[in-house]
C-alpha cells in the first residue's frame, strides 16, 4: 500500500506532526506483567523508536479509538526494532503523543523495515 494513501483525518499518517512524546505510564510498557514471557520496554526506548527517522508508521489496526498510530523504529538504547503504539494528545493530533504500548518487532516488521530501507 502507497503510505500516502493511509490516512489519518484526511492527513498521510507519515505526515502527522510528531513533535514531542511521552510516556504517561511506564506500567504500560511492563509486558510481562501481562503476557508470560514478554520482553519490557524501557520508556527512553520506547521514545527513541518513535523518533526513528526511517520508522514506519500507520494507522494502529488494532484502535479501540481509531486514533492510535503505530511506529516500528529502531532504538539504540534497546538495540532493537520496537513497535511503538501513540495516541495524540489532542484530536486532531497537534504534535504531542502518548506512549500506549510498545514490544520487540517481530521478523515480519523487522523484514518490512528491512524492505523500507532497501527500496529508498
């Protein structure tokens, strides 16, 4: 799909402002706290992976709101591909946004920003 057709109130997700992003509850980011064996996400990660300059956005799918973008970045930090759930803090987004959640990217995210990368 042509990342300018996902669209966000009318507006290409790759072109939302993201300006400033936070993580409200670092509980969120405890996976395993939830699910057995999941790997936790420090929020500093988590944040590095938004501002991935390369990241991949979209739409969340899984949106209980419809508001929700994911990101799949790369964080330093982690030494790894994460992805990155955000809600905006405002409707329409204004460029602040909320760490919901955030996991390790799996083989097929890390392949599709593998791919992402190879195409540019």
């Amino acid at each position: 799909m042509d990342v300018y057709e996902d669209l966000y109130d009318g507006v290409p997700v790759v072109d939302l402002p993201i300006i400033q992003v936070d993580v409200p509850d670092p509980a969120h980011l405890w996976r395993s706290l939830r699910y057995p064996n999941a790997i936790d996400v420090e929020p500093a990660a988590a944040i590095e992976a938004a501002f991935d300059p390369h990241g991949l956005i979209a739409r969340d799918p899984k949106s209980h709101t419809g508001e929700a973008i994911r990101i799949v970045g790369y964080s330093p930090t982690a030494a790894r591909l994460l992805v990155v759930v955000l809600l905006p803090h405002e409707h329409p987004p204004q460029g602040l946004w909320h760490i919901v959640t955030a996991w390790p990217a799996d083989r097929r995210w890390r392949e599709a920003y593998t791919a992402d990368d190879e195409e540019a």
